[in-house]
C-alpha cells in the first residue's frame, strides 16, 4: 500500500506542477468535483500503447482542468480482467476507464455483458487508426499489393500472414472480409505478442504482416517493413503510393482501431459533461497533439465527442454482429 | 572501445547521471533483495517519473535496475528460500541449505561474485555484436526452434528440486497444467474461467487473464517457507542460523571455473532470444552443472557450484535480453517491455535506427550495464557483512514481515485482489509439497515455460500445417527435440537403475 501511495503522492506532485503553467485555457469543473485525485483503469500494461495514452492524456487533461489522475494498471484478459473493478466503483465520475475497440468486439461476441456504448459513458475517443499489410523491406518475390495478390493466388494457403489470434477480433474479422472478397487464401498465424509478430516479419518466419502504422512506425522509418495495402477507405497522404482495400477491388468498410476513455452510465450528467469537455481541451493541446503524431494519429480524424463516439462504437457493434453471424461466432 | 570511454565519461561525468546511476544501482539490489516485492515493483512505481527524465537517463535506470535487480533476488533465495523473481529459483537449492549450514556468507559471495562475472562477460558480448547477434538469432529461431529449447529446457531439468525422477516430472506437470488456465494463445479460447454445475454458473474475467508466475512464486516460496518455519518453531524443531560472514576464497572459485563458463554461454544463449531469457538460464545452468560435477551427489544439500552455476546463468542473460531489445525493438520479458514503454513515452522507438539516431543513449546504457556489474561485487561485499545479520532477528518478527511483503508484492503487480487469494492458496499447497518431496520449482518452471511452449508450438503447427515431423526438417529444433528425447530416456533409465540398487533398497528400509 505503502509504495503505491508514494507513487500517486508524486504523481499528483508531477501532475500538479504541470497544470499550474498552462492555466489560461482552463475547463472549470462542477462545484466540489475533481477536489481528490481521479483514478484512471487501464487495462493493459505499464509502457504499452494503451497506458503511454492514458499517461498522456492524464496530464493533458490535468493541464486543461487541473485534475489529478492516478492511472492504475490493471492488465489481462485482452482488457477484460479490468471491468469488474471499473463496474464496481461508485458511478462518481472518480474512475475512468482507458479503453480500446477489443471491449467493443468482446461485447458483440459476448464474452462481455457490458455494452461499451449504454452501460458506459464514452466521454471521448482520442485515437483512432487504421490498419494496413506490411512485407519486409528487401522482400523479393513480391514487392507491392498486385504481385503479392497474384503469389497469394498461385501458392493458396502457403502464404502466412502474422496476426492476432483472438477469434473475433478486428484483425481476424478484417482479414475474413479481405480474403474472401479478393478470393485469396492468407495462413493466419495466431502470435499473442506484437514483438512475436514484428520479429517472425523481421526473421523471415511469415511473408506478411496484418498491423496498424503507429505500432511499426520504427520498422516503417528504418526500412525494414513497407506498407503493401492500407485498409481504409482513402489514401492517407504519408501512404499515399499504397492502395487501399477498395482500390484493389474489396468492397468493405474497414473497421478501424480506436482508443478512447470511458464513466459508468449513473455519472451526473454535469460531471460527464465537464469530463468531456476537458476530454477535448486535453486533445487540442500542444503536448498531446506532438504525442499524436508520434503515434501516426494525425494521418486521419483521430477525434470524436460522446455523441461521435456512441455512433462510432454502435456502427462497430453492428459490423461486428453480422460479420459473427457470418463466420458463426459468439452468441 | 572508443565508444565504451564515452559512454562511461558520459555516465561517470554528468552528475545527475552517476546519480540515477547509484539509485538504480540501490533500488534494484534493495527491491530484489526484500522477499516478496521485486525489481517489477520498483520499474512500475517510478515509471511516471521517468516521464520528466532524459531518456537516455530513463533508459539506463531500468537496465541498471535489470542488472542489480537480479542479483538482489539471490541475496532473498540464499537467506530465506524465497527468490526475488523466477530466474532466483535455482539458486535456493543450495543457497539455503548454505544458510542452514552456517555458510550464508559464503553463498552470498558466491552469488555476487558470479553474477558479476556472468554479466560483465555477457555486458561485453553485447558491446561487441548487438546488431550481428540480434539478426542471427531473430534468422535462426523461429517458433520451431523456441519450441524445441523449451522441450529441450524441461527435459533436461525436470527433476531438480524434487525428491526423485517422478515426483519433479509430476510437479512439472502441474504446473504445465496450471499454465493452460486462461484464455488460449491461439483462439482466445477461455479456458477454467468459465464453467457451470448444475445451476451454478461460474465466469471470472479475472481468470481468463490467467495465472501470473509472481503470486505463484510468492507462495509457493515465501508463503510456504513461513509456515515450514512455523511449524519447525511450534514443535521446537528449530534451529536459529548462524550468521557467518565468511566470503569463498579463490580457490573456490577456480574450481568451479568450468561451470561458470558454461552458465555464461548457457545464460547468454538463452538471454538473446526473446521471451527465452532468464528463468530457462538459470534452470539450465544448473542441471548442467549438475550433470557433469564431480561433487554431483551434493548438489541440493549446498553445494557452492549450484550458486554459481544459477547466478552466472541468470545476469549473463540480462545483458543479452537487452540485445534483440535494442537492435530489434523487441522485448522479451516484463522489465525489457517497461524499457521499451519508455523510449516510447519518449517518443522514440529502438530498432536497427538507434545505433545511427541515439548512440548516446545506446553507449551510456551499456556502459552502465558494465560499470553495475562490477559495482555489484563491491555493494555485495558490503551486504555480505550486513544482511546476514538479518538472520539475527527473530522468526517471529521476521514471518509477519514476509507476509505483509509477499502480499503487498502479489497486490501490486496488477492490482488484482485475486492474484493476493492464489499467492495464499499456493503457499498452502506448496506447504504439503514442500513435506512430500514434490518441489515448487518445477512448477513455477512448468508455469513460465509452459505459456512460453504452449504459444510457440501453436504458432508452429500452424507455420507447418499441422505437420508435427516439420520439426524435424529445421536442423537446430530436429537436434533440440531429439536432445530432449534422450535426456528423458536416459534420466528414466538412471532413475530406474539406482532405484533397484542395493543401497537404495537399504535406505528404503531405512524410511
């Protein structure tokens, strides 16, 4: 107990000294709210992609509306050890839970009974990403989208693709829709760990990979990886040689990665009004917009409210449940 | 060589830097060295800070936390029986009986005189070849060959810790089936964290996380040791230590000078290729070491050479976990993963670019992995005259200590109130283990690696199509899986031997 109290003693410390030099932009919380540090769930692990987002937009927020966030890792379970704790806590607006597209596929396929979008309160997604198909930099038999299609259809099913193995997951449901479209076969390899994933490409152990560009960006800027397919429904202008899904005849909307921040539903409205507020005053700033672009979060509108976050998060739902009706998965 | 002067100028010449450099140096061997937290605990509570660091600064903090972090692991596993982390497991065999037989001094120095020849040597390997070690080993193992170590791994040490061939192979077993608990690597498949009886319906999100190897360490170690000690005291049994502070000579030393190349080489090995690192190491130094000893029989009753021969394994391997990590971009445990958040948060990526993009940081990191090393042999000096005196302080005092450690640590890891309800459970049943000659070591071994290998052989059964002889078409796995092959034939043919002998007839009797 010890140690985790001197670390949210420091935490507000760091957090505190950071909101005292940007107080001009100020959010202004409901009466007596934001008076004791907020807690934020975050339910993958420290030093990841979710808790660097968390981290960030903590202190983004704590610039804008002067909140102290302690942000509590709680990983496991693809993100979902971390919702009993989430749902048991008062709906007081005092936890807030960091949170990726994975709950939304997880409640669609029913391994969640919690609907992201009615038992929760999106107070606003600040990340949203698309995914595309990376081959290996001096990769020789193929070199772009057409001459892998055409390896892809002269070798069906020697061709391996390193991917997520969650049954139902964005990843595995995009590359349903991809395949069956364009009528190829891909060898998906379930790898649990992005590092697997990127060191099988790497190692020469698959032929391609099935990713979004933040997580590569390193691969991408030393060579060692190119984008052969983006899949999304333009060509994001730092891609803007690759085609996308819809170019080379797959007629889908893509699902797209998003990470976001949630309440419980019960939250006054007052304080989830001013927690979205401060939500998007967080996202405009200086810092967070640098962190963004680090993340290649800017290449697409990374932004929605409560309102576009509800939309966003039933359009997935739906997509989600008639592609699982399709492939026959979940309930 | 060059580059190694400045980066140690750098270290050595940066005031802020020499003290992040101690602090990392301290924390590390303090938090490993407190039985029941550990150099996780540590990484994750200063993480927020290291927000407002220079990230070369941040950067080499965790590695020199890394490297004294699994030294102070040992100091716990010799004193008290309980390892600081899983790759510290090995090292109890005979560091506590050590203890027990009044030589903790003699095993402390053992383990930091091996840990810091084991990582300056692997601190040198990866100043010499980072890029050129990381390519090989990224080309050559593939999920086949993971897998194949691993089965090679378990083959071989199976059987240390326990009282005979069958009893570690059915520890082992249960904590292979420990492992599959969780959601499956493969399908997302939830497995044990959902079932119903007649009415009743059972589902644990908790569960579907799986189970975490620290909670199960804490109390199959540190939970169970107290009550083992307990029970000792309440029937009088107990013997207090003696606190010696004697450090092994050089002769000592030159004896075992085999071993410890070969746990250099071993731990080496089994460092650079991700996810292996350090607990395979450790374990293979050992039962190397084991196997081709002259003073085999007295292994497990504290013997200097199974110190060594853990100690030099596990530190050779942190510097080599840090070469598929900085070349690649690609962690292979808990604390290189938290480095790697950290280049992240600063908004940096390490691959084949940061030796062109950040020399500095890279230098200064592995400048400071070298000079902790070697401090470590100084600092554990000084702990060899001091924290044997801990052995002083009453049982009583000590175990509610333990306790309140073990379950702040289990607690911390991830926040979850169940992982402090399986570190108890596993206490209890590590207690009766502990009492029939099972051992709680082949479980934790089966647990780690059994995740490890379960993830490794499914990815290769779908690379080769469900074809199981594919393993026998890649050279390096066809020669690890028949190497297991005959180590389990053999063990099980020596098992069967000595046990039909006449002395073992006699002490059969005897019991």
């Amino acid at each position: 107990m010890k140690i985790k109290q001197i670390a949210a003693y420091c935490m507000c410390i760091f957090l505190m000294g950071s909101f005292v030099s940007n107080a001009d932009t100020m959010v202004t919380p409901p009466d007596g709210f934001g008076k004791r540090p907020l807690t934020m769930i975050v339910p993958f692990g420290s030093g990841g992609g979710s808790d660097q987002l968390a981290r960030a937009m903590a202190k983004a927020m704590g610039e804008v509306a002067g909140l102290d966030f302690q942000v509590v890792n709680k990983p496991g379970g693809g993100g979902t050890s971390a919702i009993p704790d989430f749902m048991l806590a008062p709906a007081d607006g005092y936890t807030v839970l960091e949170h990726i597209d994975n709950a939304i596929s997880a409640y669609a396929a029913g391994d969640i009974s919690e609907n992201p979008a009615v038992d929760w309160i999106p107070l606003c997604m600040t990340q949203i990403t698309f995914s595309q198909i990376y081959i290996r930099g001096d990769e020789d038999r193929f070199t772009d989208w057409a001459s892998f299609e055409a390896h892809a259809k002269a070798n069906p099913g020697a061709v391996s693709m390193a991917n997520l193995g969650k049954i139902g997951s964005m990843e595995l449901v995009v590359m349903d829709q991809l395949q069956s479209a364009l009528g190829i076969e891909i060898n998906q390899i379930a790898y649990d760990k992005p590092a697997e994933r990127y060191g099988a490409l790497i190692g020469g152990h698959v032929d391609v990979l099935f990713e979004q560009p933040g997580d590569v960006r390193s691969f991408l800027d030393s060579g060692e990886m190119k984008p052969i397919l983006t899949i999304f429904g333009e060509r994001p202008s730092v891609f803007a040689d690759v085609p996308t899904h819809q170019e080379v005849g797959a007629d889908f909307e893509a699902l797209t990665r998003f990470r976001g921040f949630y309440v419980k539903n019960g939250v006054p409205d007052e304080i989830v009004a001013f927690l979205s507020d401060a939500c998007a005053a967080g996202f405009n700033t200086d810092d967070y917009q640098e962190f963004n672009r680090s993340k290649y979060m800017h290449l697409i509108d990374s932004f929605r409210d409560t309102e576009g976050s509800i939309a966003l998060i039933n359009d997935a739902v739906k997509t989600y449940q008639e592609m699982y009706k399709i492939l026959g998965i979940g309930n | 060589m060059e580059h190694f002067i400045i980066g140690t100028w750098m270290l050595f010449g940066d005031l802020e830097a020499l003290f992040i450099f101690v602090l990392g140096l301290l924390g590390g061997m303090f938090f490993g060295a407190i039985p029941g937290v550990n150099m996780l605990t540590l990484g994750a509570v200063i993480l927020p800070f290291t927000i407002s660091m220079e990230p070369t600064h941040a950067v080499m903090l965790y590695s020199v936390i890394y490297c004294s972090g699994v030294f102070g692991g040992a100091i716990t596993a010799i004193l008290f029986n309980i390892p600081g982390a899983p790759e510290n497991a090995p090292t109890c065999f005979d560091g506590y009986p050590m203890t027990v037989k009044g030589m903790a001094g003699k095993a402390i120095g053992a383990a930091v005189c091996c840990s810091a020849i084991g990582g300056v040597c692997s601190a040198l390997l990866m100043m010499s070849a980072t890029g050129p070690i990381a390519n090989w080993a990224i080309r050559a193992f593939g999920s086949q060959e993971i897998f194949a170590l691993i089965f090679f791994g378990l083959a071989v040490s199976a059987s240390i810790g326990s009282a005979n061939l069958w009893k570690g192979w059915l520890s082992v077993f249960a904590g292979l089936l420990l492992a599959t608990i969780g959601t499956d690597p493969v399908g997302g498949i939830p497995r044990f964290s959902e079932w119903s009886i007649l009415n009743w319906e059972y589902k644990s999100y908790y569960l579907s996380a799986g189970l975490h190897f620290i909670p199960m360490i804490l109390g199959f170690f540190a939970v169970s040791e107290v009550l083992v000690q307990a029970t000792a005291i309440s029937s009088g049994m107990r013997q207090r230590m003696k606190a010696s502070m004697e450090f092994p000579s050089i002769v000592e030393f030159w004896k075992v000078r085999y071993t410890m190349v070969r746990s250099i080489f071993i731990g080496f090995f089994a460092g650079i290729l991700p996810g292996i690192g350090a607990t395979l190491a450790a374990f293979l130094g050992y039962s190397q070491a084991q196997k081709w000893s002259s003073r085999k029989a007295n292994f497990g009753k504290g013997e200097m050479e199974g110190v060594v021969a853990s100690e030099t394994a596990n530190n050779a391997a942190t510097g080599a976990a840090m070469i598929p990590l900085l070349a690649l971009g690609l962690p292979g445990g808990a604390l290189t993963a938290m480095i790697l958040g950290i280049f992240q948060i600063h908004g940096m990526e390490p691959g084949p670019l940061i030796f062109k993009n950040s020399n500095d940081l890279v230098w200064i990191t592995f400048a400071a992995m070298f000079w902790a090393n070697l401090l470590i042999v100084m600092l554990g000096w000084i702990q060899t005259k001091t924290v044997v005196h801990v052995l002083r302080i009453p049982f009583r005092y000590l175990a509610p200590i333990i306790l309140l450690l073990a379950t702040v640590g289990a607690y911390a890891l991830r926040n979850l109130m169940i992982d402090v309800w399986i570190m108890f459970f596993a206490g209890i049943l590590g207690y009766f283990m502990r009492s029939t000659g099972y051992s709680p070591a082949g479980i934790i071994l089966g647990l780690i690696l059994g995740n490890l290998g379960e993830s490794a052989f499914s990815k290769s059964m779908q690379l080769m199509n469900y074809d199981f002889l594919g393993f026998f078409s890649r050279p390096i796995s066809g020669i690890l899986l028949a190497l297991g092959g005959l180590a389990i034939i053999s063990s099980i043919w020596t098992e069967i031997k000595t046990s039909r002998s006449p002395q073992s007839a006699i002490k059969r009797t005897d019991n």
